[in-house]
C-alpha cells in the first residue's frame, strides 16, 4: 500500500497536478472526532477529582492484625547513653 502512495505522488510531482481537495465535511468530522476526545478527557479529570476528594485511598482495604512493636521500632531506634 505504501509502495503504491509513493508511485502515486512521484507521478503527481510529474504531472505537476495538485492533490484533489478532501471531500466536503472531512473537517468538521475530525473537529467532531477531537471535541468528543476533549470532552472525555475532561470527564476523566471530573472523575479523578471526584475520587481524590473522597476517601478511599487513605483508608484500609482489609484491617490489619495486630503486630506487637518491638523495642526498637517504639522507640524509633534510638540508642541512649547515660553519662
């Protein structure tokens, strides 16, 4: 196919004949085509507003079970010289 487009705009550079005029509405189509893409994009962004204000990602998804610190992590480990 690509083969065929070259050998097409080589003959048209020789007979020196411009590239015919797309056909009418083609830019209203794509201008259409762009809006639509536009308008989910901004969905996209009410939607992860909306998800950022609301809290499911702070809270847990499953409780934990309770793990005993050690004593080392209560107290940051930090080590304590007397003088």
């Amino acid at each position: 196919m690509a083969f065929w487009s070259e050998v097409r705009s080589i003959v048209r550079w020789l007979l020196r004949r411009p590239d015919p005029p797309p056909p009418p509405g083609t830019g209203d189509t794509i201008q259409a085509a762009e809006q639509h893409a536009a308008r989910q994009r901004l969905l996209g962004q009410a939607q992860a507003e909306r998800l950022r204000n609301s809290r499911w990602w702070s809270e847990p998804t499953q409780p934990n079970a309770y793990v005993p610190l050690t004593l080392g992590q209560r107290t940051g480990y930090q080590v304590r010289y007397d003088r």
